[in-house]
C-alpha cells in the first residue's frame, strides 16, 4: 500500500554555518564595533546577546538574511522573549524546531479526514504518516496540506509504492 510520511526537519549543519556566518559578519561591522553582539548555540537553542534591543534586532536580522541564503526555512525559528541580563544588555532564545508536534499533527490528521480523500493518517512520533490505495490521492493529500499548512515547515518524504 502506497505511503508518505509527512515530517519538519532543519539541515543543523546549515544551521551552524548561518550562525558561524552570523557571528564573523557582527564581530566585522562597524556598528558592532566595542559591543558584545553574538549568537551562541546548545543543541536547538540559539541565544542572541547584544548590547540594546535594537542591536538584537539587527543580530536577528543577519542570522534570518544568513538562515535563508543556505535554504533553510525561517519559520522553525520559534522566537522567546527579550530579556534583560545585566546593566542594559540583552538577550533572546530562538527555538529551532524540528519535528511535527502533536498539536500540529492532530490538525493534520483531522484536516485529512475532513477532506473526504480515500487516505489514512496516523501519527508515528513526531512524523504522520499517510497511506492510501493509489499514488493519485497521496498526491491530492500532499496538495491538501500545502495549501491548508503553511505556518510551518513541512516535508512529504519517504514516499512508497
């Protein structure tokens, strides 16, 4: 029985190259110049120091511009609040989220039973997998959820006759 699974992953050594990136053109640029503007990361966490908000905002914006030259979708980011760490310094977590979360996922599920196409999706972890008789409604379903999701990334691999 035909099949595909549908998951949201990030490139990670993408996403240490944009940060690597990120943090040469900060150390380079003028207005920077004196402050202590970087992105550092542990694991899935990126956080983002800088001197002022405005500072943090400009670092945001190179790591977005750095994120997207090297494919990578900017919706994963998922962004804290700002907060203030000593005297007027600032920083800020970004979340780089991987995987379909549950909530997304039953969204998902319902979205595809709703729509009356002769398909079944289950949810296997932090991927939902769709299955069905013939190719042409797995297709109707990827179609189906591209234009119905599009506040997250999403990926339609592993695709079996």
């Amino acid at each position: 029985m035909p099949s595909f699974d549908i998951v949201s992953e990030i490139n990670e050594v993408e996403v240490r190259n944009a940060l690597e990136q990120t943090n040469k053109e900060v150390g380079n640029r003028y207005d920077f110049k004196g402050s202590d503007a970087r992105i550092e990361q542990s694991d899935k966490v990126l956080t983002a120091f800088a001197d002022s908000e405005f500072q943090l905002d400009q670092v945001k914006e190179v790591l977005v511009n750095k994120l997207a030259k090297r494919g990578v979708d900017i919706r994963c980011l998922d962004e804290g609040k700002v907060e203030k760490v000593s005297g007027n310094k600032v920083k800020q977590v970004l979340t780089v989220k991987t995987g379909v979360d549950s909530d997304l996922a039953k969204r998902i599920v319902k979205l595809i039973k709703d729509s009356k196409i002769k398909v079944q999706a289950a949810i296997q972890g932090d991927a939902v997998r769709v299955s069905g008789a013939k190719r042409d409604t797995l297709q109707e379903a990827i179609a189906l959820v591209r234009k119905s999701v599009d506040d997250f990334p999403l990926q339609y691999q592993n695709f079996r006759d």
